[in-house]
C-alpha cells in the first residue's frame, strides 16, 4: 500500500495496514510468551517433586538406619548382632522384610566383606538337585569360593555357604549350616 495518495480511502486502508502487521507481531509474541511461561511452570513443578521424592526417600531411610540398615546403591542391608543358624538367621531375615543377602558383584561381594566377620550369605546347596542355589532359587553362577572350597571338610555335609570376612581375599566357605554366625540381611528398594 502507498501512503503517498491522500485519498481519504486509501489513508484508512493504509493505516489498517500498517496495524495489521504489528497486531501479527504481538500476537506471536504473545503466544511465545504462554509457552515460555508454560515451560518454567512445568521445570518450577518439577523441581518441587524433585524435592518431595529426595526428602520422602531420606525420611524412608532414615528409618532403616536407625534399626541398623546401611545402603548400598539400591539395597539395605542388616547384620545380625547375634549368630545363630543360616536357618535362624534366614527366619530373621523374612521376619524383617529381607532375605539373606544374594551377592550379584564384585562390588556388592567387597561391600558385604567390610564387616569383619564371618556372616551367612543366601547361598546354600539344593538336596534334590546338588546344586548350589541362592534364597531366590537362582542357580550360583559368578562365585567367591576359598581355594580348595566347597568341600565338605572332613565328610561332614557343609551345605550353606559363610562369608569370610577376617581373610584378606574375602572368600566364601561352605559349612554346617547349625553353626553359629552373624548373617547379612539384604533388602531391596523399590522406587
């Protein structure tokens, strides 16, 4: 449109023009403008659930820690503070929501060996199979066993497994399971 003819026609239409362009303009900004104002509501909402869930999680675990549990990424653990049976400390450890603890890792296998005791682990030999089997029915498959171990020492049926803590290697041996050891309770978090 050229403003250049006075027209009283062609004035009104230029005009209307001219505002019609900037009205576009605004409109589009003003429409960024909700969606920027959207996007930092929903981060600002997220960051408060953030917080619920990390403050709700500490609370969770506190709890645990205060009947003795530690954490270990994803799991408590307990150890016993009496020794008894792998069956008594098994019983213990149902009672308590857990079972005996099943090592999946080097990592968790170096975490359960800084007690500095010999514990009961979940591991134990299935009579109609022979086999080693952990709690959850899982077959053993990545193992810690001392040299020369399992070996039912002197023909004596050594059918759960201790975790030697007091060795340097942290080895696992089999025993008699009426023996009387401390054991590890493990109990996984569910998020």
């Amino acid at each position: 449109c050229s403003c250049t003819l006075l027209s009283a026609a062609n004035s009104q239409n230029c005009a209307k023009s001219y505002l019609h362009v900037p009205m576009r303009l605004y409109k589009s900004i003003q429409s960024k403008t909700k969606f920027y104002r959207l996007v930092a509501v929903s981060f600002g909402l997220l960051c408060i659930l953030q917080v619920v869930l990390n403050i709700s999680l500490r609370i969770h675990l506190y709890h645990y820690v205060q009947q003795g549990w530690m954490y270990f990424p994803t799991t408590l653990y307990y150890v016993s503070s009496s020794k008894n049976s792998w069956f008594a400390g098994r019983k213990d450890c149902q009672q308590r929501g857990a079972d005996l603890v099943i090592i999946n890792s080097k990592e968790e296998q170096n975490f359960t060996g800084q007690f500095h005791t010999n514990t009961w682990i979940g591991l134990s030999m299935s009579q109609n199979e022979k086999t080693w089997k952990w709690v959850d029915g899982t077959p053993l498959i990545h193992s810690y066993w001392k040299p020369g171990e399992p070996n039912n020492y002197n023909g004596i049926n050594e059918d759960c497994v201790e975790l030697q803590s007091r060795s340097l290697k942290k080895h696992w041996n089999d025993l008699f399971c009426g023996h009387s050891l401390f054991w590890i309770c493990e109990k996984k978090i569910i998020f």
